[in-house]
C-alpha cells in the first residue's frame, strides 16, 4: 500500500493526517453519546441498549484484531506486513 500512496494525486500530509482521525473519533464518540443519551430519553429502561451494542461491537473487533496479531506473531508472521500487502480484486 505505500506505493499507491506514493502514487496518488491526494495525500493527507502534516496536520490534515491527525486532524481527521482524531475528528472521525471524536465524532464517533458523540454519536456514541446521543445514542445512550435518546434512547435513555425514549426508554430509561431498555432505550440504550443498541448504542451499548455497538460498543460492544466495536471493542470485539479490536480484541479479535489483537488476539489474531498475537496469534500470528507465534507462527513469526507480522500482520501489519499482510496488510502492507493487499490483494488486488
């Protein structure tokens, strides 16, 4: 992947790069936080269960993604190098 990033006409470079991501998170964040908050509203018994689902959601697939590391770094294989090298489709 970093030679198509070397080859594209649009790069995200110096303060624009952070900026999003940490934009895109704090986003994500908030709409987290209207979900609990207007489903409480809607609910106050069950209404903030579908954003707690998808917090839920979320953490597994960090921890499948950590523990798949893991279980690769035993066999000596480093995942970041497998994504480096996607596949074309």
């Amino acid at each position: 992947m970093p030679d198509r990033f070397e080859q594209s006409t649009f790069k995200l470079k110096g303060f624009w790069h952070p900026f999003f991501t940490l934009g895109g998170a704090i986003i994500f964040g908030l709409l987290i936080l209207w979900g609990f908050i207007s489903g409480y509203l809607a609910d106050p018994t069950s209404g903030w269960q579908p954003a707690l689902a998808l917090i839920i959601l979320v953490v597994t697939g960090f921890l499948y993604y950590y523990f798949r590391k893991w279980q690769l770094s035993k066999k000596g294989i480093a995942i970041e190098d497998q994504l480096k090298h996607v596949r074309e489709i």
